[in-house]
C-alpha cells in the first residue's frame, strides 16, 4: 500500500515502519487537505463539519 498525491510521491513499502510512515503521511495531508478546505469556504456550517473532521484525522497522528 501506497498514499501518493501530488504532493507525496508513491513510495514503496517493505517494511513496517514505511507501512507507519505512508499511514501517518495520509493522516498529515488529509489534516492540510481540511484545513485548506476550511480557508476556502465562507459557508460556516461547511466550516464547521470540515473542522470537525480535520480535528479527528489529528487524533489519528497522536
């Protein structure tokens, strides 16, 4: 498995740890994904739901 975006290039997990830090990498660009959603929109109710869900993805990193 594999996360690649644009900004993340695929990478190839053999062990472990790359399978943490491929997950943890997902977690970090979801959480900047939101919070650049949030930026975007001026709708406080669409806000709100994306912040909620951005305060969730960051207890997925804890």
């Amino acid at each position: 498995m594999s996360y690649t975006t644009n900004r993340q290039p695929q990478g190839i997990v053999i062990d472990e740890t790359n399978f943490l830090r491929e997950g943890m990498i997902a977690e970090i660009v979801a959480i900047n994904d939101y919070s650049t959603f949030i930026k975007l929109t001026n709708n406080k109710e669409v806000k709100d739901i994306f912040y909620h869900i951005m305060e969730e993805e960051k207890e997925h990193v804890e």
